[in-house]
C-alpha cells in the first residue's frame, strides 16, 4: 500500500506518521510526504522523519496543480492534513485560508479521482460546527462555522462531499476535537502556555476563560485515522473525540499546577473576535467500529509538558 500524507511534517500530520510507520498492520505500506514547509511544517521533525528509508518527501503545495497530478499517481491511500489552521491568523489573514483550505483541497480531490485513488482522508475540525450551549453534535449537525478558518474548512468539506455524491469517489471526513502532545506549533493555547512559563512569562488567557473545548491526546487521533483507512466507509463522515471538556481558564489552572506555578501567573487578554463559546462531539459512531480514546489526560498533558521541556531545541526558534 502507498500513502500520501499531505502535511506530513506538522503537528498532526507527523505524529500520524510516526503511528503509521509503528504498526504492524501497515508495515508494509510506503509514505509520501507533501509539505510545503511554512511556518507551520519544522525541518527538525522533517529530518527526525526522513531517517526511515520507507519515507518519500517532496516540497510542494497542494495548490500545485502539476505537482499534486504527479504526486497522486499509483497511490492507494491520501490523507490530507495539509491546511492553514489558526484561528487568530485566519481572522488577520483570511485569504490564505481560502485559497489553502479550499482550493488546495479540491486540487488534491481532482488529482485523487483522476488517478484513481482508493480512499481518501479529509482531515477535519469540529469547529465547522460552530457553537454549542448544551449536548453535543453529531454527524448530521448542520454546518455553521464562525470564523474565515472554520468556513475554509467547512467548505472543503461539502466539496470533499460532493466528490463522493457526484462521482462516487471514496472520501472520507473526520472531525476532530482538539489535539494537544509533542511537535504542536507554539501558536496553540497548550504548547504556547507551557512554553511561556518555561520562558518565565504568563499563561494568557482570552476574555473569562469560560470558552469550553474538548481535548484528545494527538495519538488517538491518529489511531482513529488508522482505523478509518482500514474499516471507514466511504462517502460518511466521523466525529472524534475524548469527552474532556475543560474551559481554558480551567486547562490553564491545569497547567499551572503540573509547572508548580502560582496562579497568579495567568493573565487575562483580550478576546478573540467572534470566539465560539463551546464545541462537543458525539463520537459514538466511530466509536462502533472500535475506537476507543483511551488516554488518561491528566498523565498525557504531564508528558507533553516533559516533552517541551526536553525539547526546547525544536521550539525555541519558532515565533
């Protein structure tokens, strides 16, 4: 089997990676990493990567129309996490998102189907969800994204759906909570407040705190990737996710206390424009085809703070 990882040397996507090459029921796969390298893609992980002679790179945008035909050819299996995928950037730099998000995407989509690829992965988020008060969405929930990041998301999702509707081309999306553990940009809340604390600045906080998220540890998002190459079905979509939902003044307060830092370390910032107040999934779909997140998060944050403060040679330079 031949795999295209498109993104393979960001956060989720070389985590994604590194579980691929450690299973056994793809141990006789090949991997080709597309990434264009931004600010987003470090060359440490890249490197760390390209030791294993099953690994194939190339440099290069999903928008390269030329490079994506050829990069699609004789492969079995795309798993695209190529995307722009900051919130706070998306709102000062929308159109980048667009044209990423959703135009690279649909060139990925019509190479894919060109060349007939077999199964297609499209990396969502559950921000395409919108804001919830109460319960939690699942797959039928209809799109109401609220940021220039989540509506570039949400709209490559429909066409990814329609890919599957009109051509019967075998796409499958997922929709993740969000994501924490080693090699995540320092743009991020987690990895940003743990290393301005190891720097001896702050944990910053938007508005009161209240916003409520659901976290999983990277892994088992990426378990639940593998499990869909293997078992998904074609044309449906799936939510991922833990049931750890913590406010971010509450996350932070976590934090803090696994840093033996004092609270008054935590300073209140300005609000995000147009800041969704809750996200919540209903994973029990996926979760019948026998994924499980089996994390403990309390010992998954712990280790992801040991990993940055291991690894202040990978992030120090980051901005």
């Amino acid at each position: 089997m031949k795999i295209l990882v498109t993104g393979g040397a960001g956060f989720i996507g070389s985590n994604f990676v590194r579980l691929l090459l450690e299973s056994t029921k793809f141990k006789e796969s090949q991997l080709l990493l597309l990434d264009a390298m931004t600010y987003a893609g470090n060359e440490k992980t890249l490197k760390e990567l390209l030791i294993n002679e099953r690994i194939k790179f190339i440099k290069g945008n999903i928008c390269d129309s030329e490079l994506v035909s050829n990069s699609t050819k004789e492969v079995d299996v795309v798993v695209n996490f190529a995307a722009e995928s900051h919130v706070d950037r998306s709102i000062a730099l929308p159109n980048e998102f667009i044209e990423s998000n959703i135009l690279g995407t649909h060139n990925l989509l019509f190479h894919s189907m060109k060349n007939n690829v077999k199964k297609f992965i499209q990396v969502s988020t559950d921000e395409v969800y919108g804001s919830i008060v109460n319960g939690s969405w699942d797959e039928t929930k209809p799109l109401e994204p609220n940021s220039p990041y989540s509506a570039s998301k949400a709209s490559a999702d429909l066409i990814a759906r329609s890919y599957f509707q009109t051509y019967n081309f075998p796409v499958i999306i997922t929709r993740c909570s969000n994501n924490f553990g080693p090699y995540q940009n320092l743009e991020k809340f987690i990895p940003k407040s743990i290393t301005s604390a190891l720097n001896g600045g702050p944990i910053e906080i938007y508005g009161n705190g209240t916003n409520i998220r659901d976290w999983i540890h990277v892994s088992d998002h990426c378990r639940a990737l593998l499990l869909l190459i293997d078992v998904g079905i074609a044309g449906e979509v799936y939510n991922i996710g833990s049931g750890n939902e913590l406010s971010n003044l509450d996350l932070a307060k976590i934090i803090s206390n696994l840093m033996n830092l004092p609270e008054t370390d935590l300073k209140f910032v300005a609000d995000r424009k147009g800041h969704d107040q809750r996200y919540s999934v209903n994973y029990s779909k996926i979760e019948k085809l026998g994924f499980k997140p089996a994390r403990d998060f309390h010992k998954l944050l712990g280790a992801t703070i040991e990993w940055y403060k291991s690894n202040s040679n990978w992030w120090s330079q980051q901005n």
